[in-house]
C-alpha cells in the first residue's frame, strides 16, 4: 500500500550555503516508486510543533530541552562536537566539519530518508493500532511459539486481563486453560505449515469461564523476505449465532410440516427433522429442491401444482401435502433464497372430502341429492351419449299415514338400495321424495337398458318385509330415455324421462315406457 507522505524538514539556524546545499540533497532523496514530500522550513529555534519530523540543527541549537523529542523524531547536528552518547540515545548524525560537502550531502539524505521510513512506519503503525481499536471482532498476532504479540480490546474485555498479562503469552496462561488442552495450536501450526489463510469455528471461555464461539480467519504472518514470523488472527464472536441457530433449528423440528430451506439457486442448505423422517435421513444437502420434491412426492392428479402425495408405508395410506413458499431475504431487502414448508393435509383433505360427500349425498338413502346429480353430470362427457331411468313410487304417502314415517323412510332406503344392487354401474340420485334419477352408462344396447328397467319392477315390484297392500298401493313406474345426447340440459332430459314415466302410468301392459333421446 503506497501512503503519500509529507515530510517537514526543519533548519534551525543555518547558513544559507548550507541551505542551499540542503535542498538540493533533499531533491535527490527521493527513490523510485516511493510517494512524498519534502518541505523545508528555516527557522532560529525548534519547537514542538516540530516533533515527529526531521530537524537539523546548526552550532549549539541542540539542548536538552529538545532531548525528549528523541524517541520520534530525526536529528542531524551540524558543526558540533562528536558526541559517542548522542549517537546512542538516537541522534541520526553529528558532522562536526561542514566544509565536507559529500560528507554533509550524503548526512542530509540519510536524514530525509530515515525520517522518511520511521514516518512511514509510524502511519502505518498508527492505522494498525486504529484498526485494532475500532473493530467489533478480536485480533490478534502471535510469533511462531504461539505467544500473542498484538492484541486489541475485544481480547483484553473477554478475558478481563491487563495488556501485560496478554502480550507475551500463551493462550493457555491467558484463558486459564488447562496445560493438556490444545487451544488453537492446531490451527496455528496447520495456517504456518501450509502458508495459506484458512477459516476455523473455535472456542474459547471468557473471564466467568462461559464459552465463546468464533468464526475465525488466519494467516501467515511474513516478513519482507516472505519468512513467516507467527500468524495474525480474525475472530468473529458467533455464540449469539450459533445459540439463535440452535434455537431456530429447536424451533423447526418440532413442527409438523416439513420445512426446507434453500440458495438463491434453490439449492437445499437445511431441513428440519420431520423431511429427514420422510427421506429416512438421506442426505440432501445442496441438492436441487425440485429434484428432491419430485423423487419423494408426486404431484396429485387433477390437483393445483402446490398439491402432492405420498404413500405411507408405516401407516399403509396415502398422505396428501400442500406447499407453501416464501422469499427468503437478508436486511437489505435481497433475496437471498427461499423458505419451503410442506403440510400435510391429509385430515383436511379427508374431512373436506367427508363434507363434500354429505353435501352430495341424501343423508336418508346414501345416494346422490341434486347438487351431488348436477356435479357428476357436468363431469361427464358432452360428445357422447347415456340412457337415463326416472323411477317413481307412486302413492307414496300412504305408507307414511297408515304405517308410520318411519316404515316410509325405511320403505325408501330399501328402495334405494335395491336400485343400487341391480344398477351397479350407474349414478343414482334421489330426486324428490319419493323419485330416483339414475344415469345408465351410454354403450348399453336398448334390449339391456329395457332388461334393467324390467328387472327393477320386477324386484320392487316383490320386495319383501312389508304388507301387500303397500306393494298394491305404491306401484312403481319408470320412465326410460334412451340414448340421450349429454349436449342437452340435464333439466331438459329429465323432463323428457318425466313425459316417458307418465306414458307409463297410463300404460295398462308395462310399468315403464321407453322413450328415445334421438
């Protein structure tokens, strides 16, 4: 990373031959690739402004009020005594001769470019210590025998421990390890042997001893010379993670409905247990949704395509599904994958069937009512042909006030009954109180429809268990369409079997009349 530094470079009581020479040095200091500048400010005394910078003093300007700027900035004595403990507290020169000029010359760019480096060094440092200091994660550095070097102050707060009792140790001293537990050495030793940054989950106890988790990222540390010197670490606390994961994924495996959840790709990341009980807890990660959803459920016929099915082995029954989807988004509004849940609907489906049946069905004789007659024709289809029975129990109110509503009613069931067992095939309805409509499949020749309509006479006709006088009383009469076109109204085609039954009633031969749909 390139830092565009200014540098200042203060002369403190210089003659201008010398500072004519200064400049000009400091205008060759500068190497290729390096960024910065050089500014040069003349001036008869330091101040502390000056500190931090490179100063050169000329004759006696150096004193010890100055001295304490020593540990940060860069001084150059010029025409002044040689002095070995200068040099050792960190005095970059002392030239005691100017009339040298190369000697001089050569003194000034070493200078520049000391202060240049400790400058450059110091931003850096700087920025390191800035960003140890602001970041919400740990970090940290260690040297090749695991003891941490630099440290910020998630690490100082986690284990409550001075800085001193920190840098220079080994995590075991510092988390109050056991000395057998590994820690991180394992990772560390794996990052320094193999030179590449690699992620790790670790954990590590905070000062009352509760356990942290970590997503954590480390690499080599290098020098200039590519030696790696120990590595530097990243350490992301997850335990609220990981504890919200935990109570998430509690969460959705005590649900009854199979729960998926997948990528942007409608890839599988996690399932909860009830889709591992119905997979047998076959592995199905980063699978396609879909390619796992059409090996294990199939879609129900006739269904909409959120409906499936699935045979139950353990329960030997068909179980039926209902899919739900919903976008899956992070905090800014991106999607980011998809949350599916299957619920079984089976009870629903079953009592959903159950209520469409009662509401089909006459809840005396078990047949269809007309909305149960005018549902299955419509099913039917309109291209083709059906013969159709309107079947009438005459007088029948005489049952009911001699004999009782209940011997009518009963009277009626086996009535229906009866129809049922020698029409098998057909759809029976119970039209009013006391006529049924039957729907005869349309590829009976009309020698078979008359045999059926004769046989259903003849049985009702001498249907047992009741006094004579009910059979003599409530004759029963039929009136047959034969091969009707099913274009036609159903309203309009049972009208027609009502012409044909009253031809019937006036017949002194039969009691059913046959008449044609074309």
């Amino acid at each position: 990373m390139q830092l565009n530094i200014n540098l200042n470079l203060y002369l403190i009581g210089c003659p201008k031959e010398i500072l004519r020479l200064i400049k000009k040095a400091s205008d060759s200091a500068l190497l290729q690739g390096e960024n910065f500048n050089v500014n040069i400010t003349a001036s008869n005394k330091p101040d502390k402004d000056m500190r931090g910078f490179a100063i050169i003093l000329y004759g006696d300007k150096y004193d010890s009020s100055i001295s304490e700027y020593i540990d940060d900035t860069e001084f150059l004595l010029l025409e002044h005594d040689y002095d070995i403990s200068l040099i050792k507290s960190g005095v970059s020169d002392i030239i005691s001769d100017c009339s040298n000029v190369e000697r001089l010359y050569g003194a000034v760019i070493n200078l520049i470019r000391r202060a240049y480096l400790r400058r450059r060094f110091e931003l850096r440092d700087n920025m390191s210590k800035t960003y140890y200091d602001m970041s919400d994660n740990m970090l940290w550095t260690k040297d090749l025998k695991d003891l941490h070097m630099d440290i910020n102050h998630f690490l100082i707060d986690l284990v409550g421990k001075p800085v001193e009792k920190i840098e220079g140790k080994h995590e075991i001293e510092i988390y109050d390890l056991d000395p057998n537990d590994p820690g991180c050495g394992e990772s560390d030793n794996y990052v320094r042997t193999n030179g590449l940054s690699s992620s790790f989950f670790e954990t590590m106890p905070d000062k009352s001893g509760a356990k942290h988790h970590f997503a954590v990222v480390k690499s080599p540390w290098f020098d200039n010379q590519g030696r790696i010197v120990g590595t530097i670490g990243i350490g992301k606390d997850v335990t609220e993670l990981m504890n919200q994961q935990s109570r998430f994924n509690t969460f959705i495996n005590s649900l009854d409905y199979i729960i998926v959840i997948t990528d942007c790709d409608n890839n599988i990341i996690q399932v909860n247990r009830a889709f591992a009980d119905v997979t047998d807890d076959a592995a199905v990660s980063a699978k396609s949704f879909n390619s796992i959803l059409n090996e294990y459920f199939t879609p129900v016929l006739g269904g909409t395509d959120r409906d499936f099915s699935r045979y139950d082995e353990e329960k030997q029954s068909e179980r039926y599904w209902h899919l739900s989807t919903f976008s899956l988004r992070d905090f800014w509004d991106e999607h980011t994958g998809n949350i599916y849940i299957l619920e079984d609907v089976t009870t629903q489906k079953e009592q959903s069937r159950q209520l469409m049946k009662m509401m089909r069905t006459d809840s005396l004789t078990g047949t269809n009512n007309k909305a149960g007659m005018y549902d299955n024709f419509n099913r039917l289809d309109k291209n083709s042909k059906s013969s159709f029975f309107l079947i009438s129990l005459d007088n029948f109110r005489y049952i009911g006030n001699f004999y009782g509503h209940e011997t009518a009613d009963k009277f009626l069931v086996d009535i229906a009954h009866l129809i049922v067992n020698i029409l098998p095939e057909c759809d029976v309805t119970r039209y009013s109180e006391n006529e049924f409509f039957v729907q005869i499949p349309g590829n009976l020749y009309e020698g078979q429809v008359r045999k059926r309509a004769r046989d259903l006479v003849e049985r009702i006709s001498a249907i047992s268990g009741y006094p004579d006088d009910i059979i003599q009383k409530c004759p029963v009469y039929i009136g047959v369409l034969y091969d009707a076109e099913l274009s036609e109204y159903i309203d309009t085609i049972i009208k027609k079997c009502e012409v044909a039954m009253l031809r019937a009633k006036k017949s002194n031969t039969n009691r059913y009349f046959v008449s044609y749909g074309s």
